[in-house]
C-alpha cells in the first residue's frame, strides 16, 4: 500500500509540475504578444528577459521532473510510469522548440506581412506544434490509465 500511495503522490507532484509548465507557456505567450506589438521597432530588452526567465523556470521545472521519475525508477521500480514521463519530457522539449520557432516565423510574418510563403511557415509550425501537444495530451492519458492500476 505505501509504494502505491508514495507512486500517486509524485505523480500527484508531476501533474502539478505540468500546470506550472502551462502557466509558464501563457506568460510565455503572453509577452511575446507584448513584444510583437512593438513592431517594427522591437523593444527587444523585456523580451530577452522574459526569455531568460522563462527558460529557467523550464529548467526547474524539468529538473523536478527527473527527480520524480529517478525516484519512480530506483526506489519504486516503476519503469512505465519513468517511460511514460520520458515521452511526456521528450515531447515538451519538441513543443518548446516549436514555440520558439513559430515566434520567430510570426515576426518574420510581421516584418514582411506581404511575403505569402511567410504565412505559410506559420500555418506548419502551428500545426507541428498542435502535433506535439496531441501527443503530450495521449501520454498524459496513458500516465493516468497506467497510475490508477496501481
């Protein structure tokens, strides 16, 4: 009974730890829209601030991440959850590179707004990233089917 009550409480922590990312990924948004709509003379310092903030609570919140899922592994002995987690990191990991890169795409669509080709870039990194936050959403459901058998 511990180990299944010790195995819903980290994953308990995980879910919470997701929450925060999304948090992170609206002020994330949110500043960017803040930034874009400096156009064309970018003020480019609170951005470069937001990135850097932004990146550094990633960084901890993957590193509370890995910490679950070391516990989950080595003192729980629970390989599918830890797999489960991995795809879950690997997958946000693609989804943070994507929202870099469809900002950069969105400026450039700002910047040369009658560039069709421009807009295009747009639309498939969007839809790469809606790619990528279906598959996080699948493995989060996976996480959740698999966490209640134990």
């Amino acid at each position: 009974m511990k180990m299944g009550s010790e195995c819903h409480q980290l994953i308990r922590k995980f879910y919470g730890l997701q929450e925060e990312r999304i948090q992170v990924y609206h002020k994330f948004q949110d500043g960017f829209e803040t930034y874009l709509n400096t156009a064309p003379n970018y003020d480019f310092a609170p951005y470069r601030q937001l990135v850097h903030d932004v990146t550094q609570e990633f960084q901890r919140i993957s590193s509370d991440v890995i910490a679950i899922k070391d516990r989950l592994r080595d003192e729980l002995n629970q390989v599918e959850l830890v797999k489960l987690l991995e795809n879950i990191q690997d997958e946000e990991k693609k989804k943070l590179e994507l929202t870099a890169e469809l900002q950069v795409a969105r400026q450039v669509v700002v910047d040369n707004s009658e560039e069709e080709h421009y807009k295009q870039e747009v639309t498939q990194v969007k839809k790469r990233l809606q790619q990528t936050v279906g598959r996080i959403c699948e493995h989060m459901d996976d996480l959740k089917f698999e966490s209640e058998d134990l």
